[in-house]
C-alpha cells in the first residue's frame, strides 16, 4: 500500500473520530435543553411535595441550572400516576422524579403494576424521614405500649390516619401487628398532614405518617408524640422516645432521594448527580434537614440503586402479609 493512500486513510479516520468526539461533546452540553420538571407523587404541603420544593428552591437560587426547575404534583393511584409519568418520559432526562422510596417500593413490588425499579434511574439519596407514632395533645394515651395494649384488647378499634394501604405508615401498623398481636384500623388520607390534621380533628386516634408532617403541630401543641421509629431519639424531638426504647425492635421510615426516568444519557446522570450533590452540601438544605427531623443521609445514584433493591425485600415481605401480594411459589 502506498504511504499516500495509508495516511489519507488515517487523516479520514482522525476526521471520523473528531466529528464524534464533537458530538458526543455537544450532546453532553445539551443538558438541560429545556425546563426540567421535578414531579412528585404527593399533593401540595405533604412530605414528598416539601422536600422537592426545598431542593428547586436551592436549585434556582444557586442558579446551578441553566434552565428554570418547577414542582409538578400528579397525585393519585398511590404514586402509580407519577411513576407512569416517568415511566412514559423514557429516555428524557428533563423529568426527575421526587422519591419517597416507600410509595416507589411498594409499587415496583407490585407484579400487577408493570413498575419495576428497571424503569428508574436513580441519582441521589438525600435523607431518611422517619414514622412517628402520635395522637391528639389532649388524648389520654401519654406512651406507645398503653396504645398498644388498648388495641390488642379491642383489635380494630384504634383507627389510623395514613396516607396509603402499601406506605411506610401502614407499614409500622403491620409490625405493630405482626409482632406485637394489635390490631389497628387504617384509614387513607391525601397527605400526612391531612392525616395529622384528622388527629387532631378528633376524626382518628392516631397517625404513623413522617415526623416532617406531625411537627408542626407537635410544636403548636396540638399534636402529641408518643413514640419515633429512628434508630436514636430525634435531634427536634429529644424528650420523645424510640420504639426500640419501648421494648418495640421497629426501625423504619421514608427514604427521600430523586430518580430520572430509565434510558436516560449518562452525560445527563453525571450533570445532574453534581447538582443535587452541590443541593445536599447547601446550608438550606441543612437547615431544612434539621428541622424536618430528617435522619441527614447522602447516597449516590450507584448506591441509591443497591439501597433500593435491598428494600424492596422487605416491602415483598410487608405486601405479602397484608394480602397484597401472593407469597412467590
């Protein structure tokens, strides 16, 4: 082969391989071509709906976008209408989903749903909001073993605020349960505060919804706590004991984090994990974190995936033994 021939071969694949490089360039910089849309599963006010509303927040004060972020509630389905919001949005990274991972798990374990974790692409973890157990300020309950033992001897009479059948709060009832021989009635509302409120109102005993919600009722003196589900008492709630410290092994609570939808560009993961990162490290955030009682946890995306799939076991085992799921054969 002539040397002419072969080095015009290589100035052509040298050209190919520059208008590549160029363009996966250019992709990489056309992220966030657009308003990016956070979308989240909970109506105004409740937890899911705060804690998305605190990161956009930081997000355009920060100016860490080139393009404006908005909330956008779709609720409904027990987050089903957002996660099929998501779902359909495949491959577009301007859709990023608010998690509260125990509405996500209880979806994706569902075989019915067609909502599997594949359908995500998870970028970051940002804290855990745990349960609480609470009743009315005036209730005469004053500890969670009275409240427990009431609803052993009248099993289904202590009725309790939460927000759906498959969540974190029902999931602390069906420990209570399964564990300790209660037995409680649930009752679903749209949020935890509209649960907290029905507390309050007189129109349910009880709530096991997040901490983030009863506080500021706590702190108005028209919500009692009686119990949390941390590992340690609270930092905003430090005279209220731990399950654990009742004699009750019931550690739980709702993980907060964010996911795009699944077939997204890397490029767009990479840029969008740093933003959030930047978001966690922000003094409003911190801020936020404390006051919400959030147990203040960073994951990223590779390890929000593994904490989801580990938990999505003992959603499994949970929807089995409220009947809504069949046990695998």
């Amino acid at each position: 082969m002539h040397s002419s021939h072969f080095d015009a071969r290589c100035r052509r694949r040298a050209a190919l391989l520059a208008l590549l490089l160029a363009a996966a360039s250019s992709g990489a910089q056309t992220f966030p071509s657009k308003p990016v849309e956070f979308v989240v599963h909970s109506g105004p006010g409740g937890g899911p709906d705060q804690f998305a509303r605190v990161v956009t927040e930081i997000i355009t004060k920060e100016k860490l976008l080139p393009q404006p972020v908005n909330v956008n509630n779709r609720t409904g389905g027990g987050g089903a209408i957002a996660f099929n919001f998501i779902k359909s949005k495949h491959g577009d990274p301007h859709y990023i989903l608010g998690v509260g991972t125990g509405t996500l798990l209880a979806v994706a374990a569902r075989p019915d749903t067609d909502l599997g974790l594949e359908n995500f692409t998870p970028l970051a973890f940002f804290g855990l909001d745990a349960q609480v157990v609470a009743v009315a300020a005036d209730s005469k309950y004053t500890n969670v073993r009275e409240l427990i033992e009431a609803a052993r001897r009248e099993p289904n009479t202590q009725s309790a605020g939460v927000t759906s059948a498959t969540g974190f709060g029902r999931q602390v009832l069906f420990l209570m349960e399964r564990d300790l021989g209660a037995k409680f009635k649930s009752v679903i509302f749209k949020s935890g505060m509209d649960a907290a409120l029905a507390v309050v109102g007189g129109h349910v005993l009880l709530t096991t919804e997040n901490i983030s919600e009863t506080m500021p009722l706590v702190e108005g003196g028209r919500l009692r706590l009686l119990a949390v589900t941390t590992d340690k008492r609270a930092a905003v709630a430090t005279a209220v004991p731990t399950m654990k410290e009742m004699g009750y092994p019931i550690v739980t609570g709702t993980g907060r984090g964010f996911a795009m939808p699944a077939g997204v560009p890397r490029e767009a993961v990479v840029t969008m994990e740093a933003v959030l990162k930047r978001v966690h490290e922000h003094p409003a955030w911190k801020d936020f974190a404390r006051r919400n009682a959030y147990e203040d946890i960073y994951m990223n995306g590779a390890d929000f995936a593994r904490y989801l799939a580990r938990n999505r076991e003992e959603m499994i085992v949970f929807l089995t033994g409220v009947g809504f799921i069949q046990k695998p054969k």
